[in-house]
C-alpha cells in the first residue's frame, strides 16, 4: 500500500462522553494512519437515533481535539445520510440479495435454531421465499451464505465466520425505521475511500457482516487491526453501560499516556505532566504497530 493511499477513520458513537476506552481506538486508529502517511477522518456513528445522547457528539469532538486530535475534512455524521443507505438497501432489493421480513421478534425466537455472534438469534429464514400471505414487512433483510468470510487481521490475526450458521441473514433496516448499524458502516466506509479500518477488538464479530456487505455492493474491502479493548476488572467492556468514566478535563496529557501504554508504547510516564503537542510528538515519532497487544481484552489500571 503507497502512503498516499491510506485513508484510515476514527467512528465514535455519541451515546455518551468519550471515555478511555474509545481514547484507545483514537489514538491507535490516528497513529497508524499519520504512521503511513494517511488521512485519518472521524465518523459519529449516530443512525441508531434513539441511543444518542444530547450533546454527546459535540462533546466528544471537544474532548478530542483537547487531547489534540487533528482529523482530515469534516467530520461525517450518519444521522445525515439516510439517502445513501437508502440508495444501497434498493440496490440490495433490485438484485434480490435484500428481502422483506414480516417475522415478529416472538416468531424469529420461536422458531431460531441458535444464538448468533451479536447475542441475538440465528434468523430461521422464514420470509426468504416471499412474505407469507396476508403479512407486510417489518424489515429488511440481507441473503447470506453456508460459505465462510475470514480475513486476516493484522492483530487479532485470522478470524472467520459462516453468516448462516453464527448470524443469518441479518437486518438492513427496520420497516419504516432506523438503517442497521452494518449497512452504515459498509456504505459509510466506500463513501470516505476507507482503506485501512483500525478499532476495538469489540466489534471484530461485525466484520464478516461488513465484508459481505462490501461483497454484495461491489465495494472493496479495507485491511482490518481489531486493537485490544479496555476492560474493568471483571473482564468487560469499558463502555457507558459499564460505567466506564468519562475522560476529565485537565488529565489529557496523562490521559494520552495511558492509551499510549495501553498499546504497549513505552512513553516516557515524565510525558503524562507535559502538554498534549508533547505527547504527540513523541508518539508520532515512536509508534510502533508491531508493539501492540496481540490481545483481544486488557484490563484498564486505574
Ligand atoms: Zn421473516
């Protein structure tokens, strides 16, 4: 990959105050990309409009540029781009790779054969020979296949799924309602020219979802690094519904230092008293990939 081709992204979603967690997946995302000498663009995934917090974006671009982030073109917000999922969705329905699904959530957990990757149910197919007589849709959804997605991440190395075994064809779009998170990103990523996808280890089960997708739009597919996630001491998450605390004004430079450690960079700790441009210049000097944690989970020092 030339430098010049490397167009990496920073995708929040403001349900909340940026916390050490996503600071993680910034400063990891933003090193590899000015690394290559790319262009780092951040995304405020807001389409699922009823999880977002008042403020919360705002907030997180305030947060981020006081830790000293500095991001290629506006920032993309995807509450803004309805027109293209629904671009993308009629192509999918066009081809026939899309159909429309009448299943209740009673009726899909009736009849499920499994649990899927995301915690949900494995859909049963119901609806993929037509709506049953009488019904309307309720949703949209994506054919899948019996044959594996894997790729190669350039962390977490391979990882593979068969969607009709571990998802099933899974959901573009309620009826009427909000465009699924993986029909945003797939588009949103072809949209900004994405090659290079850098994020927490979190969401690598949404992967093959994203890459099929990218298959059935004739998109490319971007290299993936799943970067590890910070957890609390019981081994999850560090997210709003574990409680994880927002980052506090005033803290950015050691806040920096700790991401910077987390990822395994040996920053001096003197940094973490010195001002944000400092740590900066010292990390864009330093940074080194292959020093990141080939590991999916880390627990967070406090
Ligand atoms: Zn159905």
């Amino acid at each position: 990959m030339t430098p010049a081709a490397y167009r990496g992204r920073f995708a929040p979603s403001p349900t909340g105050p940026l916390h050490f967690g996503s600071l993680v997946a910034a400063v990891g995302s933003c090193l590899d990309a000015r690394a290559h000498g790319g262009a780092w663009l951040v995304r405020m995934e807001d389409v699922d409009t009823e999880r977002n917090v008042p403020g919360a974006a705002d907030a997180i671009l305030r947060t981020l540029e006081a830790c000293g982030f500095e991001w290629d073109g506006p920032v993309l917000y995807q509450s803004r781009r309805g027109d293209a999922y629904a671009a993308a969705l009629e192509s999918l329905r066009a081809t026939g790779q899309a159909y429309g699904c009448a299943c209740s959530r009673r009726e899909i957990a009736d009849s499920a054969t499994g649990s899927a990757v995301d915690g949900g149910l494995v859909y049963p197919g119901t609806c993929r020979g037509g709506l049953p007589p009488g019904r309307a849709a309720r949703a949209w959804r994506l054919r899948v296949a019996e044959a594996e997605v894997a790729f190669d991440d350039r962390i977490q190395g391979r990882m593979a799924q068969v969607l009709a075994r571990d998802v099933g064809d899974f959901v573009l779009r309620r009826a009427d309602g909000p465009f699924a998170y993986q029909l945003a990103v797939a588009v949103d990523d072809q949209f900004q020219g994405i090659s290079e996808v850098v994020r927490g280890a979190d969401l690598i089960a949404s992967t093959p979802r994203q890459i099929w997708l990218q298959r059935c739009l004739g998109y490319a597919t971007p290299r993936y690094a799943h970067l590890p996630v910070a957890t609390n001491a019981a081994g999850e998450k560090l997210s709003k519904q574990t409680r994880a605390p927002a980052l506090v004004p005033g803290r950015e430079a050691a806040d920096l230092v700790a991401a910077l450690r987390f990822l395994g960079q040996p920053v001096p700790p003197a940094l973490a008293a010195a001002a944000p441009a400092e740590v900066w210049a010292w990390a864009l000097g330093h940074w080194s990939f292959a020093a990141v944690p080939r590991r999916a989970g880390i627990p967070a020092r406090d």
